[in-house]
C-alpha cells in the first residue's frame, strides 16, 4: 500500500500511485527504487531532485516514528545494523551542505551534532593556526537512525515520492534483448508487478542481485574476501548532568587482538564498539555479555571516560558476523553494461569492512552520481550505465581496495605480535607482512599528533575528501612520518590502550 507522511504529522502527504502513473504519461520518467534504508532514501532523494518520479519498495513495514528519539526502537527486522556505530564523514556532511542543504539543516535540528576536527586538534599539536579548507574538515555524529529518519521525512516530503512499505519484491520484470544487454522495465513483487523507466537496486550486502539477474539471463561477477572480524557494539546515553569527555569524535584504538572505537551521537548518546577476529571464539563469547562488555570498556583507556560518564544503558550488546568486502561488477571486459535500466547503490554494488566507517558516505555519494549521470545522459541507458560504473570506479572502487588491503595488514601484524610476544628484540620493521602495520604505529600516528599538514591529510584522508593513497604518496607527510619512525626509540613510549589479550581474558574470566 501507498505509504504517505507516516505518523511525521506536519509534512505534506505523498502522491498516490494513480497520480504518479499521470505524470509519467506527461512525459515525467519514472523510477522504482528497491531498499529504503541510506542508500535507497539517498537515491529517492537524489532522483526525485532531479525530475523523477519515485516509488520506494520497502519490505518491512516500517511506520514514520513520530521524532528521532522514538525513532531508536523502529522495527528494521531488514536493516539490523542500525544499532550499531556509525560514522557520518565529512564527504556526505560535505555533499549535504552543498547539494542537499534543507537536509542537513534537518539533521541539525533533530539533534546532529557537527565535529570540526580543527577544533579539536591534538594536544601535542603547537602549530594550532587555522588554514584554508578547515571548514570541509567536519563530519556528522548521530545515530544512524536518526539520520535515517531525518532522511524519509526529507523524501515523503517531495510530492514526487511513493514510499511503499510491506511488500517484497521478487525478482526483475526485462524486455528481450533483441542484441546486446537485456533492459529492465520493472519488478516482480508479492502485491504484483510494477513498471518503471529505471529500477535502482538499493537493498544491501545480503540483496539477491546475482539470482534476480540471472533468471533474465545476466551473470554478475563478484570478488570477496572476508573482513576477518566480528564487531559487537553498545549504545548508551550520558548521565544526567555530564557532557561528554575533552576528546570528541570518533576516537579508538588497535590492541591487535582487539579493535576499539567511540562514536559520539545525537540526543546525549554514544556508542561503544569492539571488533574481534572472527577466529578469537573465547573473547567473542565473552563480550556477547552485557556487563563484561561494559567491563572490558573499562579497562581501555579511549573507552573509558566515555564508560565512567554513562547513565543509561539503550541497548544490549548487539553483535554483527559474516562482514565481507565485496565487489559486483555490471560492466563485461569491453566495458559495455550487462544490464540496462537497471542501477545498483550502496552496499548491494560494493561493500567493505563497515569497521572502517564509510558504508553510509558512499551510499550517498553512489545515489548523487547516480542522479548526475542520469541527468546528463537523459534517455541513453548505455551512456547513463556507463557513466555510473565509471563514477562508482573513480569514487567507491579505491576505497574498496584500501579496505581490502588495510584488513590483510591489520592480520599480518597480528599474526606477528603473536609469533613473538615472547622476543622482546623482535621488529616488525623486518617483516614485509607487519612493517606498514608498525609504521603507521610508530610514524603516522605520532605525525599526526604533532605536524599540522599531516593531521589534515590523515584527517582528509579518512574522511573520503582524497584519494586513499594521498596520505602515503604526499612528499611532506612521508618526510614527516619517516622522521617520528627513525626517532622512535628516542621517545618515551606511548602509554598503553589497553591490556595484552591474556590479561583481558583473565579480568573477565574472574567477574
């Protein structure tokens, strides 16, 4: 059934779906857009801004929480992830401000909270002068859900958006390819069939893009490789009376054994967030518990004044497994799209480690380019899905690789650090497979603590605003970084994040 405001109360009512069949006959295109969650409201967003005509199919029925803070307990049986952490970087912040401002203004209003990194730059930083650019360096900190909510009431709003809840859908509807790619005209669903100009495909990392297309005679390539992690994470609410600690932002930390992070959050709540090897059974077990979480959160040390200044405990330990970067691929080797009318956004196309933070910025940069490359190329789908998969190319596809290869190096160092735990004159430095790991250790993050020019690159670098290779290809930030791993013996060493695996393993053991 056509979903109109929800129970939003003050938004203008959606469209029916007889009207939206009325502006497609006056020449208005029309698209169905499969998925409501980031990726498939950026793409409602980013098409209907642009002309079209928008139904979103979305299988769970999901009714419009009344505000942000109800909005934590939505039912998203589809989307389980949204109780996690999540990171809102500064490229989607970025592209909001100046595409989409109406919406951030939304954001801010529900209780977003906007992290300028140069106002919170290290305390051995002494060089503290602002610089140009500066203002791009600010990211967003809010629960996912809540930006997802902000996202919807901005997409009923237009009267160019169905959002049809509750009903699933089935496979592809596709004219037969008479030469070349078949085209796509529709999709199949449990309420019937439904006809569209363009079908984008926004469902997720467990979508069933490969059988869908096959049963229209299209076969997907994909490449995969496993994060080698499980993350558990928490949410909790600050004690009345209390702010959050000095360092704000997403904050964390690398045990080897264990990953660590704080993300900061709308409505006075954070979340805390561990990921485990995917191998480490015992220590996964252990922090499924509630109070041993909060135990372990105790005794590590970014985690801890964030655990000391919690009232409220929002959720249980909410654990997320089978975390794949993978990559599907809708071009054939000369480069011509296999499919035709027919778009993939978000995690559905290309997925990475969700640990790194960037899931929900890439959604949305996938769903602007996608609107782009259908505007400039209007009625040519060869030219509109060739020009999206060189946009997804140039702009998703490195940090699928960076992804790939920052998990490889975080294992290889682990193992190492377990082959010789017991050598304390062993160097990572003489192993091919954990020298990165130790020079980022050792070298970057003390640069990035004191050079101005490394903490931006490091700063833009992470928040998707270069190119992920830039911080290791800048002459200046190479130079500075060799200089604080050649002078790592002559300073006194970093105070420890937390304790060995052992020693964890047996302040848990004996709660």
């Amino acid at each position: 059934m056509p979903t109109r405001c929800g129970t939003g109360g003050t938004l203008p009512r959606a469209r029916s779906a007889g009207r939206a069949h009325e502006r497609t006959e006056a020449g208005v295109p029309r698209a169905i857009v499969v998925g409501a969650g980031v990726a498939g409201l950026g793409s409602a967003l980013t098409l209907s801004r642009a002309g079209w005509d928008v139904e979103l199919i979305e299988r769970d029925a999901t009714p419009m929480p009344p505000d942000a803070t109800s909005a934590f307990s939505w039912d998203r049986a589809g989307a389980p992830q949204v109780r996690h952490s999540h990171a809102f970087l500064a490229r989607l912040r970025n592209l909001l401000r100046d595409r989409y401002p109406d919406v951030l203004a939304e954001l801010l209003a529900a209780g977003a909270t906007e992290l300028r990194f140069c106002d919170m730059l290290p305390a051995d930083m002494v060089d503290r002068e602002p610089r140009d650019g500066d203002d791009d360096l600010v990211a967003l900190a809010c629960r996912r859900t809540t930006f997802e909510w902000v996202l919807r009431r901005a997409v009923l709003a237009s009267d160019h958006v169905t959002l049809i809840d509750g009903v699933i859908v089935e496979g592809l509807l596709a004219a037969p390819a008479v030469t070349g790619a078949p085209t796509v005209t529709g999709v199949r669903t449990d309420a019937g069939d439904r006809a569209a100009d363009v079908v984008v495909l926004a469902n997720g990392r467990r979508s069933a893009i490969p059988a869908w297309l096959a049963a229209i005679g299209v076969e997907v390539p994909e490449v995969e490789e496993d994060t080698g992690i499980v993350y558990l994470s928490r949410f909790y609410r600050l004690a009345d009376g209390l702010g959050p600690p000095d360092a704000s932002g997403p904050i964390g930390g690398d045990l080897g054994y264990l990953k660590l992070g704080v993300f900061q959050s709308d409505d006075r709540t954070f979340s805390i967030t561990f990921a485990v090897r995917t191998d480490d059974r015992e220590l996964r077990r252990l922090l499924t518990d509630d109070d041993l979480f909060d135990l372990a959160a105790t005794q590590c040390a970014p985690v801890l004044p964030w655990i000391e200044r919690a009232g409220e405990r929002l959720t249980s330990v909410q654990l997320m497994a089978g975390l794949l970067n993978r990559q599907r691929r809708f071009l054939d080797d000369a480069g011509a799209p296999t499919v035709l009318g027919l778009h993939v956004v978000g995690d559905a196309h290309t997925a990475s480690n969700p640990l790194y933070g960037r899931g929900c910025s890439l959604a949305m940069v996938m769903a602007d380019e996608l609107a782009t490359a259908l505007r400039d190329v209007a009625g040519d789908a060869t030219a509109a899905a060739t020009a999206y998969e060189a946009a997804v190319a140039r702009e998703v596809e490195p940090w699928y690789r960076a992804s790939i290869t920052a998990d490889r190096q975080s294992r290889s160092f682990a193992a190492w650090e377990a082959a010789h735990r017991d050598d304390p004159d062993a160097d990572p430095a003489d192993d091919p497979d954990a020298s990165m790991v130790a020079l980022l250790r050792d070298g970057m993050m003390p640069a990035v603590r004191t050079d101005p020019h490394v903490f931006r690159t490091f700063i833009r670098t992470f928040n998707l605003l270069v190119a992920p290779e830039t911080v290791m290809t800048d002459g200046a930030v190479l130079a500075a970084v060799m200089t604080c791993y050649q002078e790592r013996d002559q300073r006194p060493p970093d105070p420890p994040m937390g304790p060995r695996r052992a020693a964890l393993l047996e302040v848990l053991a004996s709660a």
